[in-house]
C-alpha cells in the first residue's frame, strides 16, 4: 500500500489538505475513511477534501508540568489513515494510505470574534438572490460548498481572529466605552488567494471591502464645549480594546489567505472584508469580472449596523472560577465604594469591616448597604473612585465606616451541594507517608493516614493529574454564535451634558 504524508497542521487550525487517485478508467471517484485515525475534529469528504478544524486537546503529560530536556523536547503526534477510493457505477476500489502531523501550538481553545450583516428585509433578500445566483457564482467553481468553515451564507464579518476562548463574563467585562452601535458601507469587490508553502494556490475568495467611516478615528476625544471626553466607535478602537483585555495571538489565526503572499508579494494581513464567495484556483477573476459588468445588485447601497459581537467558541457562564476581593481603607465619611465586578444583589456580596462579618440589613430590617452594577462614567465619577472598569459595581452603605477601619468585599461563593470534591488521602504531616522503596507496603494498625477528607483534590506528579477538578459551567457544550449586546447605543449615552459633536453619532448616509 503506498503511504503520502500530507504534511503537518497545529491544533485550533483549520484543515486544508485533500487526498486524490487517478482512475485508470478515467472514472471520477468518490473517498470515503477506510482505517486508521485522523487528527482529531477532521474527517474525509467524498470529493477528497479533509475538513474540519483540529481541536486544542493534543497528548500531553500532568497537564504540560512534566518536561524533557529543559523543555526542548516537543510531542508531534504523527496520524496515519488509510483513504478508500470507490466509483459507484464501475467496480473500481483501491486503498491508499496518508500521514498528518499534529503539532501543538497552544493548549488554549481559540475563538473568533465577529459581526454580522443583517440589513432590512428587503436588502437581505436582494442580497440572499445575488450570492446565490448561479450565472455568476457556478456550482462546480465553488471551493468546498459543503464545508461550514468556507460557506458564506451567514454573512459573518470577522472582527478579531486568535482569542483564546474566554469566559463570558470576561468577554463582557473587555466591552469597553468604545463599544456601542456603529455602521459600515459595502464598498468595492477584491479577490484573495490561498497559498500553500510552495506559493501554488489552494482557494480563492472573492469578498467586498468594507468602509467603516470611522477607521482611523482616536479612541477619544475631548468635546470643545463642555469638555467632555467622547468614546469613539470604530471596527479598529474595538479590536484594540478586546486585545488589552483578552490573550489573542490574531495573525497566527488569521484566514490563510489573509497570511497568504497575493499578486504584489505581500500578505494582507487582517482586512474587513465581507466574504462573497470561494471558488476554485484560477476561478476567481472570472467571477469578478461578471460581478463587475454582469450584474445589476449595488452593493454600495447597503448599510448595516453593528450593536452586537459573536463569539463562535467560550468556556461558557462559569460559577465561582474566582472570586474578587477588594480592600479599603474607611476615611469616616465615603458610604460609596467601587466593587471590581459587576454585582447586581447584595447577598452576592460578603462584607467584612475589620475582619468581623456584616449582615444585608440590621434588625430591624433595614439595609447595611446596597449594591448597584454600574453602566456608566458618570456613575464612577460620583463614587470618587479612580477605577476605569466600566462593568462594575457600586456599593453604598447606609452609614459610613468607622475612620480607619478596614472593609473588606468578596463576591461570595456559589455552591449546589455539600461537597465540592471528593477526595481521599489528605497527606498529615505528622504521619509517615506511605512509600513503595521497601519490599512491603503496609498500612496497618493506623500507621498511616487514610482517612477521608472533604473539600480537598486529590492529585498526582504535583498536582498536574488531578480529578473532579472541574468548575461548575453552564452553556460551554453548545456555545457556537453566543451573542453579546453593546451596552450603549450611541456615543452621547451616559453623558450628563449635551455635547455639539452630533457627527460622531451614526448615521448612515
């Protein structure tokens, strides 16, 4: 059987590789998994085409705690698959046989931050009957039709590309004040090519440049009237705001035609772009030249508006991952203290004044302290505090602190059960510890501790293996096109005075 190796892919990477036969019979065939095992997340489509997208999970030992050679030492995982080629009309079968290399890159989940189009009805419409036309865009040109990761149809735009996958809570908290409704405009048609490392080409794209009026826009700027500082919404201020705030690698992760050298040499890098279509090598400038002279949809009539991100990967609503605590010193008179997290009851908060607890109410039933999520700048202004977080929490007492005491909040943990592990074998320093360096192990007449204790893990190889180490999660197995809301709708929203500067309000025009 002859063996091809298909070359190497790293994990969270999207698969581009493809096997193929010659018939002697000049039949078309079709290719199914024979034997053998892929990489994990691909699979073999009967045009020959391996989709898919590797997962982030590759071997490793104690959760990467465990090193060879002063970390030198990498584990590639070499796959090796056998391919079956059939044709169902003639009796033509053969096998071949093929290798991917794995390697690891990170052993973080990756996501992609995007937009979508969604115009009026109408245009959505026209739009739909334009990707769709056959005249233009031919079935048998198209690249991969039915692989997810190259279908167009959801008019996704992508924002940021790279981020290791975060909970939502801190996907929320890194929308910033530059974050709030925007529009862009459909411009001009552009083709891009997929590389390999040989320069041929893999697919083509033919996609519409997008405008963003507000491209190279600071991400402030002071209003001349009253002094008010403005927030300004752009595609490029919000990337920048989710990179501050979130571990992303975005070139790494790019579309590979965006790394991809095109005509003038050069790799594009990121663009914002609406993809139309990918087609075939070779196929690309045929379909812009029919776009361009045999078409009549104006694209650069359409506008859309832009007051949510996706996210296609998450590790979902987490309970208690951490929890925040923050100090203060009392002055005697400050009732208003800024929280770094958003809390919204104060039963969620455990407040402790010079380490003693202090309940919800007193008793007669009034409240200690109340607690108040904050939305906006103005609100941070009055609390007198120098914190810049715009998802976070206000909490007030009804009478001040004793001067010079210390206060304490800690967002308080949620718990469903008794137990939060179950572990055995807590090590008592004061016992001998059970060994394997002697011919007998024992563990008799209460030598040893083997008692069972609660609350503790039980782990090995310094805590790289572990079990029932799990956060409480929710909605992490179905996480795909999770929405999030921009808080404001325009940039005047939570400004106390009227500013002049209408025309960084948008409008489409």
């Amino acid at each position: 059987m002859s063996h091809v190796s298909l070359g190497s892919i790293s994990n969270n990477k999207n698969s581009l590789f493809r096997v193929s036969a010659v018939s002697d019979a000049g039949v078309q065939l079709e290719y199914s998994y024979y034997s053998g095992k892929l990489p994990p997340g691909l699979s073999v489509h009967p045009s020959g085409e391996i989709f898919g997208i590797t997962k982030h999970h590759m071997f490793e030992l104690d959760q990467n705690t465990t090193y060879f050679d002063n970390q030198s030492t990498t584990f590639d995982q070499l796959h090796t698959f056998v391919v079956k080629a059939t044709n169902k009309d003639r009796p033509v079968t053969s096998t071949h046989e093929y290798s991917i290399t794995e390697r690891r890159l990170n052993t973080n989940q990756i996501a992609n931050i995007y937009a979508k189009i969604s115009p009026d009805k109408v245009t959505k419409n026209n739009f739909d009957r334009f990707v769709a036309d056959t005249k233009i865009f031919d079935p048998d040109i198209l690249y991969r039709m039915s692989d997810l990761n190259f279908q167009t149809g959801s008019r996704n735009v992508l924002i940021l590309s790279g981020v290791e996958a975060p909970y939502l809570a801190d996907l929320q908290d890194a929308f910033g004040r530059n974050f709030y409704n925007l529009k862009l405009k459909i411009s001009n048609f552009a083709v891009g090519k997929a590389r390999d490392p040989k320069g041929n080409v893999i697919y083509e794209v033919v996609y519409a440049e997008l405008i963003d009026a507000y491209g190279t826009s600071p991400a402030t700027v002071q209003d001349k009237i009253n002094g008010s500082l403005l927030y300004i919404a752009s595609i490029n201020n919000i990337k920048n705001s989710l990179k501050e705030n979130l571990n992303v690698s975005e070139f790494e992760y790019l579309p590979h035609w965006m790394k991809s050298n095109q005509s003038n040499q050069l790799a594009t890098g990121y663009k914002l772009i609406l993809p139309i279509r990918y087609v075939q090598p070779g196929q690309a400038d045929r379909v812009l030249f029919k776009l361009e002279n045999e078409q009549n949809f104006d694209l650069g009539s359409v506008f859309f508006q832009i007051d949510r991100l996706y996210i296609d990967k998450h590790k979902g609503t987490t309970i208690d991952e951490t929890r925040t605590t923050a100090t203060f010193v009392a002055d005697g008179n400050t009732t208003s203290y800024i929280l770094p997290q958003r809390v919204t009851l104060p039963k969620h908060v455990q407040v402790t004044i010079d380490g003693v607890s202090m309940n919800t109410v007193d008793n007669n039933g009034n409240p200690n302290y109340t607690v108040e999520p904050i939305n906006d700048s103005s609100e941070q202004d009055s609390a007198g505090a120098d914190s810049t977080a715009l998802y976070s929490s206000i909490l007030t007492f009804t009478i001040a602190p004793k001067s010079g005491s210390t206060i304490t909040f800690q967002r308080k943990k949620t718990t469903f059960g008794v137990n939060d592990y179950v572990t055995f074998d807590k090590p008592d320093e004061a016992l001998p510890k059970i060994t394997a360096d002697t011919i007998d192990i024992s563990a008799d007449a209460d030598l040893y501790d083997t008692s069972y204790y609660g609350g503790v893990e039980t782990t090995f190889d310094g805590q790289g293996t572990t079990f029932f180490s799990q956060i409480i999660t929710f909605d992490q197995k179905t996480p795909e096109d999770t929405q999030l809301l921009f808080a404001r709708e325009n940039v005047m929203e939570g400004i106390n005075n009227t500013s002049k500067h209408r025309d960084l309000i948008r409008k489409a025009s």
